[in-house]
C-alpha cells in the first residue's frame, strides 16, 4: 500500500472514524460485499474492543502500533485474505470458532443444519430413547457444527450426546479440538482422523449423522471469488467433477450406520440438490428427500430419516 493511499501514515490525525470511512472505501472498490463491516471487525481487532466500543471512540486516534497493526490487516485484506484469518476468528451461531487456513471459515448458511440438528434431537426426546444419542458431524473442520449442537444439545434432548468428529485433516482437527475446549464441550466430543464414515463400523449404531461436506465441483471452483478459492483450503470445498462424490458414498456409509429412524442431515449446493435427491431415492433405505432452504430461498440442507 503506498502513501498516497496509506490511512495511518499522513501527518493528519487519523482518529477511529475518519479510518473507518477510508478503509470502508477502500474495500468496497475492491468489490466488498460488506466493507464497513469489514472495516470495524478488523478496527476493533487492532484496538482489542468491540465493534460497539468503536462507536463510543470516533473522536480518538489510535496510536502508532495499533495504526501500523491495522494497516497491515487492511493491506491483507485488499490482497484478498478473508477478514476471519486476519483475526483468527469466526462467529457461528453465537459462539466464537477459531480459524485459520486448515479449515473452511463457517458460513451463516451452515447454522440451517444445526437448527435442523436440534430439532431432530427434540422429535428423539419425544420417543423417548431414554440414554444419549449418538450423533457424528463427518468433515468438522472448525468443529462447528459439533460444537454449536453440543452446546445447545440439552435444550433440545435432555439425556444429552455423545459426539464423535472425524475430519481427514490433523490441522483441522487440532482447531476444532481447541474450539471445543474454548467452548466448553470438549467432554462431549471424540475427535477422529478418518475419510467420511469409514471409522465407524457399519452397523446401525448412530441417531444423527451431520455433514457439511465438500460439495463444489471443479468447474464451480474455478468461479469462485479469490477470497475463497485463493485462501480457504481446497479439500473442504472442492468434490470433484460433478459435486456429488462425497455426498454419494456418505449417503451410503450413513444408511449402514443410522438406527431405524436415526437422521442423515447434510449441507450442499442448491446446483445440486436434484441431484442429491436421486441419490437418495435410489438407495431405497430413506424417507423422500427433504430439504431445508436458505434465506435467499435456495435449497441448502437435505434431511432425511432412515426408513428400510
């Protein structure tokens, strides 16, 4: 970033807002879809307060190391590094995740799969099984969807979870097991190194399989912002050709695993959901394909119980 363009290097005093509204500019030329809210997370990073304490602090300037820190940081992003590396963090479904390039940054559309999660352990406490159900979240990466249904679990199921994570990478793992520990439920999860749900014997023993798996197909990848496909680990997005290849052996694997009424819940892209639909029905071992849509009105998550 030269001088001419640097928001902490002139002589002017360079006060939280006035570096809000330069930085806000900045990004949104370089096509931001959120800039000013880029623009604070990583403002508020660089002073360690929130985003409301920076509305409380327009007036004030930085000092010197926390202006050089900023800049850094908005330089970074302007290159295209997504602003959750940048702080190390991520907000998903009200819990802070660690983050970094081993794993995929959790996405708001992601929290559809929890709510579904949750409200499948409330339709078990109906039954009820009467011990806690067994419940494995395949491709955790950050651990997010592990964590956020562990630490709402006993709201919806009384008698709790026993939660295994499996992931293919040990970076990623190393992640989720630090989120799991900062959250508070660790005890609730094993963590596995393992290829979807090969670890696991293939006998119905499992209540909810969960899965946000790889699902984007190369042509798709090639598409992709550089935010994303410059920065956010290639293995948890790209599937292959079509964007099937994972989610068809899951689908098997879990049919083997799942109890009679035990739950297959997975996230995938809505330019395959007819797809995924197929594959379902021609197992022939789950109920009709339902999905749950995003808020743009997509089809995002596919649920289905066992049922032969």
């Amino acid at each position: 970033m030269s001088e001419q363009t640097n928001p902490a290097s002139t002589g002017d005093a360079w006060t939280v807002i006035r570096l809000l509204k330069w930085t806000t500019d900045f990004f949104r030329k370089r096509g931001s879809e959120s800039p000013r809210l880029e623009a604070e997370v990583l403002l508020a990073h660089a002073l360690n307060c929130t985003r409301i304490e920076l509305y409380t602090a327009f007036g004030t300037e930085p000092d010197a190391a926390q202006k050089d820190s900023f800049r850094g940081m908005v330089k970074r992003r302007g290159d295209g590094v997504p602003v959750a590396y940048l702080v190390g963090y991520r907000e998903f479904y009200s819990l802070r995740l660690e983050v970094n390039p081993a794993v995929l940054i959790p996405r708001p559309e992601t929290e559809h799969l929890v709510i579904e999660a949750l409200d499948r352990a409330k339709a078990f406490a109906q039954i009820p099984l009467n011990r806690p159900l067994r419940i494995v979240d395949v491709g955790t990466g950050s651990g997010a969807i592990a964590i956020a249904v562990a630490k709402h679990i006993a709201s919806a199921y009384p008698a709790g979870a026993h939660f295994t994570a499996i992931d293919v990478s040990a970076d990623a793992l190393a992640v989720a097991k630090k989120n799991a520990q900062s959250n508070g439920v660790s005890e609730q999860i094993t963590f596995e190194t393992g290829n979807l749900l090969s670890s696991i014997p293939a006998e119905p023993s499992l209540d909810l399989v969960l899965s946000n798996p790889p699902y984007v197909s190369e042509a798709e990848f090639a598409e992709l912002s550089p935010t994303v496909r410059d920065h956010e680990p290639k293995l948890a997005l790209v599937s292959g050709e079509h964007g099937t290849e994972l989610i068809q052996p899951l689908i098997e694997q879990a049919a083997d695993r799942l109890h009679m009424g035990g739950q297959l819940i997975i996230e995938l892209s809505p330019m395959i959901a007819d797809a995924v639909a197929k594959i379902v029905t021609d197992d022939g071992r789950y109920s009709p394909p339902k999905f749950i849509r995003d808020l743009a009105g997509h089809r995002r998550v596919l649920s289905v119980t066992r049922t032969n």
